[in-house]
C-alpha cells in the first residue's frame, strides 16, 4: 500500500520539505453491497469504509497532511477542539511527527474508544462543560496564543488531504459515481470530497462530478434549518455540531453539484446503524450510518437511483463507540451451562 502523501502528490501542496508522515492511512476498501443496495433501491452501492484508516476514522487523511505541514513550517505542538476522531488523529499523528498534542473536548460527549485513543497515544486531554462550538472558539485564541498548530478542518491541508477519499473512489471505479452521501458535522468532509470530484474532473481524470448528499442529525442540523443550533442533541456524537466551521463551502457542494442537504432522526441513524452491520457485515459508527440513513430517507420520499451508482462514506469505525451500540440492545442474561439450556435461545428445539 503507497503512502496516502506519496500516492497523491501530484494533486497535494507539498515541498522538497514536507516529511512523509504515515500510519497508513488511505487505500481504504470500497465495498460493494449488493444486499444494502436491495433494500435501499439503489442500481448500485458502495460503501467507502473509513473505519479501516490507521486511528478509525477519515480524520487520518487530513491529519497527516496538516501534521506534516505543522513539522514543515517549524511547529512544536498541534492543537485541536473535536468530538473525539479529531482528537485521536491529531494525537497519534503528532505522536508520530514528534509533536505535543493537546485537544479541548465537550466533556460527557465523546465516545468512549476516541477518549481512550487521545489519552494513549499522549495527547493532553480538556474537557470542558460546553459543546464541540465553544471548544472550537477556544482553540482558535489558544492556538493564536501558543503558536500551536490549529488542525481543525478550519485548517486547509486538512481538506486537501481528505479530498483523496474522492481519488480514490473514482481511481477504483474507473468513473465518478452519481451519488456521494455523507454526514455533515463541522462540514469539512463534505467540502473536501467536492473538491476532490471538481479536481479530478478538471484533470480530465474523471468525465463528471456527482452529486453531493450532506447529512445532519435532527437535533444539529444548523444547514438543514438555516441557522445555528445552540444546543445540538444527538446519539452521533461525531456530528453533534451546531455552528459548522465549513458550513458556507457545504452549502455551495450541495448547490453547485445539483446536491442536498437533509437530516435525519437519531432512531433512522440507528436503524440504518445495526441495518448496514446486519446486512453487510461493516460495522460502522453512529454518525457514519448517517449516510444510510440519509439514502433511505430520500427513496423513501420519491428519489429514484434505480438506476445509479450512489458511494456512502462510512466515516468512521464501529468501535469507536461501544457503549452507544450496546445500549441498542436488552441486557444479556446468562443460561445454565448445558445443551438444552443454550439450544432454546439460538432457536433450535432440542431433539
Ligand atoms: C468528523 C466526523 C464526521 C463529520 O465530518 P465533518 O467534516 O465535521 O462534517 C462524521 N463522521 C465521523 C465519524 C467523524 O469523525
């Protein structure tokens, strides 16, 4: 596998400079899935699993280019606010680059494996009572501050870097797809995957662009009602974002690509959640089944894709988050420790 930096350099503001930082991130798997794409109505699905980066999240693509550009430029720390793969990416990244890491984080908001993987790869961990908006607002001064490095999506190698999740699904299917669904949060990603299809197409790689699809939780869903959440609820965590730093650039993705911008429920996220697990075997994050989710919703409302190829970016790993995906479930209580006793339960009467 070719580093994510040496693979596309081509296309990324790099100098004789610029270390080549790498986990390994990119070159994740395209998944077709031909049961999912039954039960959703679409001609053909793929699922970009972004779960498979180095820390578990599409956050890696960014990181390593805005990491790499900190060590270039002379930095000696890295700072972040995040709902949690921010924070993981950032940290390991800087682990790795030799860097001081520090990450401000709404405390009580942040899954528990994202928390777990800041504190081990060495970040310093704040917590603040207030959401993912305020922390942002905070690293900003403290980044002016300190001379850290700010490496929110505010941050544009970040973008640049994530806009190889575009390459590489049209470097693997030959062509763009028509649909690109994903979730929105700080709308970052979403601004980063446009830019990627516009490149790509301007570089005669690819004939078209697709069309953009953003989608936001009920309970933050600032782009989708046209004005901030102050108090943004929901289950994924990972978009739990009322004020989005790229919400103007996700805004001009989803007009000028002929797009939308929807949202959708917590309990349509975590239907689609144990519905593209169940049915596919990929086990992704809350706020990655947004995508789903989001796909479902619009067939459901009339939207016809019979007859296209629709990619849902599958954001970030199941993992990340087990305490949400066990609470989707009754307490398991145990049985005697004998055939008859365990054969009821996996549905086999005893003979
Ligand atoms: C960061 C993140 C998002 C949201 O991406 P934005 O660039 O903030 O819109 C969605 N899903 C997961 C798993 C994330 O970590």
């Amino acid at each position: 596998m070719i580093p994510l930096l040496e693979r596309y350099s081509d296309y990324l503001p790099l100098t004789a400079e610029t270390p080549l930082l790498t986990l390994g991130e990119g070159s994740t798997p395209l998944l077709r899935a031909r049961h999912l794409e039954r039960e959703l109505g679409c001609g053909v699905l793929y699922l970009k699993y972004e779960g498979m980066n180095p820390t578990g999240s599409f956050k890696d693509r960014g990181m390593v280019l805005a990491v790499a550009k900190a060590v270039e430029r002379g930095a000696r720390s890295v700072i972040c606010a995040s709902t949690g793969n921010t924070a993981a990416s950032a940290a390991a990244y800087a682990a790795s680059a030799g860097l001081a890491c520090s990450v401000i984080l709404p405390a009580g908001y942040v899954a528990p494996g994202k928390l777990a993987q800041a504190l081990v790869y060495g970040a310093r961990v704040v917590p603040i009572d207030g959401t993912f908006d305020q922390a942002l607002a905070l690293v900003r001064g403290a980044a002016a501050v300190s001379g850290a490095e700010l490496v929110n999506s505010v941050n544009p190698f970040r973008l640049e870097g994530q806009k190889t999740g575009a390459f590489e699904i049209c470097d693997t299917l030959g062509s763009s797809p028509d649909v690109v669904a994903l979730p929105v949060g700080n709308a970052g990603n979403i601004t980063a995957y446009w830019k990627g299809f516009r490149e790509y197409r301007d570089r005669n790689v690819v004939q078209g662009v697709p069309r953009m699809w953003g989608f936001q939780a009920e309970g933050a869903a600032p782009l989708v009602q046209g004005r901030p959440v102050d108090h943004p609820q929901t289950l994924a965590t990972a978009i739990r974002i009322g004020k989005p730093a790229r919400g103007d650039e996700a805004l001009a993705a989803v007009a000028n690509s002929g797009g939308l911008l929807d949202a959708v429920s917590d309990t349509e996220i975590m239907d689609a959640y144990r519905l593209v697990a169940s049915t596919e075997g990929v086990m992704c994050e809350p706020a990655s089944a947004a995508s789903i989710a989001g796909i479902r919703k619009r067939v459901a409302a009339g939207e016809d894709l019979s007859e296209s190829t629709v990619v849902a970016i599958l954001t970030g790993h199941g993992l990340k988050d087990p305490a949400t995906a066990l609470a989707q479930f009754g307490e398991l209580v145990p049985v005697p420790a004998t055939l008859e006793s365990v054969l009821h339960p996996i549905g086999t009467a005893p003979v």
